[in-house]
C-alpha cells in the first residue's frame, strides 16, 4: 500500500486556525469541509452533517480488521470564542509562530487538540496498523455556546455505539474525568414607568431587582460536600442592566445567574430553592413581580476512577510520559457533559495540549512540543485500547 504524502501536523494547525470560527455566530462549515477533505484524501470514511447556516458537525470513522463491540469516540469542537478588545502580539488568526509555541485563537481551545486526534487516527490508518473495534471521531460546532452541535449528534444517536470517549480540550496534557455543570439563569423584574421627578408615581424595577440580588448574597446558600476533585459549586452574577433614561422610573430590569454545579447538587433543587427565597421576599416588598428562566444547562460529569478505561488511560499516560498523571476535575464545561447522555455509563476523559488558562485569553498558545507528543500519545491509546 502506497503512503500518501500529506502535510504536517503543525502547518495543517497553522491552516485551519486561519479560518475564523468565532462563535458566535460560528460559521464551522468551511473548517469542517477543509477537515472533510483531508479525511477523504487519505481514504477515511466521514460524514458532513449541515445544520443551519454555515454551521456542521463532521464524523470520521475507521473500521478495524478485528471485529468486536468495542467502539473508541474522540471529540473536538470546531468554534472559539471572540478575540477581545484587547490588542494581540500577533494577529489572532494569523497562526504565528514563535519560540517553540504557536499563537492564534483556537491554538489551545480547541483546534490543536482536534489536530492531534486527527494525525493519530490518519497516521494509524496511513501506518496500516490492526486494531479491533471502530474508532469514531466526532467534530462538533457550537460547544462554545450550550454544546449545540453535541446535542445534535446525540439527537441523531451517533453516540449509541461509543464504548468510551476522549475529549481533547486544553489540560496540559493532564488527565481530567469530572466537570462541573453549568446552569445560566435570567432573572427579570417588572415595575411601572413614571417620570423621574414623580417615582412615586411608579415603581422602580432596579430597586426590586436589588433586593432579589441582596437577598443571593446574603441569603442563598448552596450547603453540599465538596467533591474530591471539582471543589465548591460557585456562583457568579454577571450581567444586570435596566432603565432606559436618567430622568424615567425603570419597569424592568434584568440579572444574569451564573452558577457552577457538582455532580451531588440537583439543579431543579437550585431553581426550587431561588424561588423560595424570592417568594419571601415578594411578601415583604409591596409590588414586586419578578420571573425566571435558564438561558443554558448541561449537566456536571464525573467518570468514577475505579471505571476501567479510566485506569487503563491514566497507566498508558504515566507510561508514555514518564510521570504520575493523577485524575483532576475541570471548573468548565465541555462537550463531554452532553455526549455521555445522562443516562449513560460511557467513560469520559478530558486530555490534550494547551493550557486552560490561556484559553479565551490575548495571546492564546500552544507549545508546539506538547501539540506533537499528544498527537504520538493518542495513537498509543487508540492502538492499545483497540488491540
């Protein structure tokens, strides 16, 4: 069989961070056919799912010559956040190079990542090694706002067959089996619209938001166990605005929740005891009318470390790297929330180059030397796994 020559690992990075995917709005068709067409040049079988508007999911899939049950899912998203107002070191999708590291957005969240399963699995076809079972590489758009296109490929069932799943998100090449959940809540108040110089005339929608938000603070307690390995549940208020002039008594105004969970908490629990709080409060305060919805939702994950892929991962990458790799849990969510189905007993495991911290930063990065042994590092995991 003849080796067909393709490009580098570190220049096809270089290419696709080039193509701009910020989301939103997102726009990942023309990085999922540019994917597509290196996958059907090298003869592995994929499919380009459209949803909407220049947005897609890509699926690739390898056919071992052993037949078993067991499938190995991979996943990277395809979109990355805004650039920021902040001025760059370098041009943010320019795919810079220098000083052993690359720069440009999506770098480390999370296109170097995706690259790095890629190579594992063309390099693995291209170097005719055997293996049993399927490997199933899922591409995703819109993790960046709600997991949007992993809802998609669950919806479909396309993780109906997965055995376990490896998620390449930045983590310094450390090993991550827990994330917490996010729960995003929208609270607005309603008042009355008078003229400035008459408030009594009205009622004041930022003055009820106010005693809602002092009584979150003062009052709201998420009293749980600390988990071993995500710490604290946290919560976050992040956007209030309303009104509409000096000189007017506002009649709305809206609050922006947002909490982080842990797999022990119950978010309708959450929900339940927020309108418990404000109900009190509406007793005490005269006119107050408020609602509440979620604005975003996904599930804490937590793969247990006794599971066996687990294990088996953590001892291939203590192998490989020649260091202890103990399990971790991540603040953020991924992907991985919604692709294991709440429902499911599929190991998740969050692995790959880039660090987390630099990821919605100025100057996002990757070390190209991590970027290259994580690529090595999966195909020791597919051939192992899959043996």
């Amino acid at each position: 069989m003849i080796k067909m020559k393709i490009v580098q690992p570190l220049d096809y990075l270089k290419q696709i961070v080039q193509i701009d995917t910020t989301n939103p709005p997102g726009n990942e068709l023309p990085l999922a056919e540019t994917l597509k067409n290196l996958l059907d040049s090298v003869g592995i079988p994929n499919t380009l799912l459209i949803h909407g508007e220049n947005r897609a999911n890509l699926i690739a899939e390898l056919v071992g010559n052993k037949n078993t049950d067991k499938v190995l899912g991979l996943s990277g998203h395809m979109d990355v956040v805004p650039i920021g107002d902040k001025v760059w070191k370098y041009p943010p999708f320019s795919a810079h190079e220098a000083d052993g590291k690359l720069y440009g957005r999506g770098t480390s969240d999370m296109k170097g990542g995706l690259v790095a399963l890629l190579y594992a699995m063309i390099q693995i076809k291209q170097e005719n090694i055997s293996f049993s079972g399927k490997i199933k590489f899922l591409m995703t758009f819109g993790e960046e706002i709600g997991a949007t296109g992993a809802k998609e490929l669950v919806r479909l069932g396309h993780m109906d067959d997965v055995s376990a799943l490896v998620i390449a998100e930045p983590t310094n090449n450390e090993i991550y089996t827990a994330e917490k959940g996010v729960l995003w809540l929208e609270v607005k108040t309603y008042g009355e619209i008078a003229h400035g110089s008459q408030p009594e005339s009205g009622v004041n929608a930022i003055e009820h938001m106010y005693y809602l938000l002092r009584g979150i603070q003062e009052e709201f307690k998420m009293d749980v166990q600390e988990d071993e390995l995500l710490g604290k549940p946290t919560l976050n208020i992040s956007l209030i605005d309303g009104g509409v002039n000096t000189n007017v008594v506002p009649d709305t105004c809206r609050l922006q929740i947002d909490i982080r969970t842990i797999p022990s908490q119950s978010h309708q629990d959450i929900i339940s005891e927020l309108h418990k709080l404000f109900k009190t409060i509406q007793c005490k305060v005269p006119n107050l009318l408020y609602d509440m919805k979620i604005i975003n939702e996904l599930p804490s994950l937590k793969t247990p470390s006794s599971d066996s892929f687990v294990q088996f991962f953590q001892k291939e990458a203590e192998d490989f790297f020649k260091s202890e790799r103990r399990l971790r849990g991540i603040p953020v969510y991924t992907d991985g929330a919604v692709l294991k189905k709440t429902d499911s007993t599929i190991p998740v495991v969050i692995f790959g180059p880039g660090d987390l911290s630099k990821a919605h930063e100025t100057n996002e990065h990757i070390e190209i030397g991590a970027f290259h042994r994580s690529i090595s590092f999966f195909k020791q995991i597919i051939k192992n796994y899959l043996k």
